[in-house]
C-alpha cells in the first residue's frame, strides 16, 4: 500500500527521526561532558569582524540590545546542509554558549555537531553583507552562497 504523504514529507519524516535517534546516541556519551571553552579545538569560534559587527547592532537597534547570535545547522541548501543565522535572546538546556569581547553566540546540541571547531565572520560584499561560517573541519564542501555544505 502506498502511502498517501508526499515523498518529500516522508523524507523530511525519515530525516527528522534518524537525527533525533543520533541526538539520543550523542547525548548519552557525552552528557558529562561540559561546554567547551573558546580555547578548546572544538570551540565555535567568531572574528573581529563578526565581534564587530554584533556589537553595532546591539548599539543600533534597541531590540537586539544583549541578543545572541543563533548559529543552528538545517537540511536543505544546494549540497545538503545549510547555516541559519539569526538573534536570540533565550537559551535553551541543550545549547552551548561561546563568547568573546561581551558578545555571545549559540549553538544548540544537534547543530554543535555540524559546526564544532568552525569559525563564524562577518562578511561584506557588493551584492550582500551576512554572517557566514568561514571554516568548517566538518565540512567537506559546498556551494559558493557559503551558506550550505556537505559533512564529511
């Protein structure tokens, strides 16, 4: 019997609980394992640029005055994987909090396994200024947006 949902939405189904069953395995051996600090290899790290950057617009913008920068990791993008980034004031249980200069950023459990040891900037260019991933050890290519990769 065939199943009526869409293929993509059984995708996004088989994908969703295969991460989830992944999130268990790695939380079970590493849970007592603490947060890494910056000086540790699999720190997240950030550049002066990217620094800069979230310190003008906590000066800017009253809204985003003590905001994190959110670095999370979603499927989709042209080579698989794709970075979202975005301000956020609420911390969750699982999410691991790497700061430099009085600004932070935040990365939740899932996506710190896609991105540990990478380094966020903050990039301007002529057709669009954003925060990027410049480095990632986990990733093994990607497309020339710089917002989507392949994992190793």
């Amino acid at each position: 019997m065939a199943s009526s949902r869409p293929p993509l939405r059984r995708l996004a189904a088989l994908v969703y609980g295969r991460v989830r069953a992944n999130q268990r395995l790695l939380t079970s051996s590493t849970a007592e394992r603490a947060s890494p600090s910056p000086a540790e290899p699999e720190a997240v790290r950030m550049t002066e640029g990217c620094v800069r950057r979230l310190k003008e617009l906590h000066a800017k913008e009253p809204s985003a005055e003590g905001k994190m920068l959110r670095v999370s990791v979603e499927a989709g993008g042209c080579s698989g994987f794709q970075y979202s980034f975005s301000l956020d004031n609420k911390k969750n249980s699982e999410d691991r909090i790497f700061e430099k200069d009085g600004v932070k950023l935040v990365v939740d459990d899932i996506s710190y396994d896609f991105v540990k040891g990478a380094t966020v900037d903050y990039e301007e260019e002529l057709i669009r200024s954003a925060f990027v991933v410049s480095t990632n050890p986990s990733a093994v290519g990607g497309c020339s947006c710089k917002s989507s990769f392949m994992v190793k």
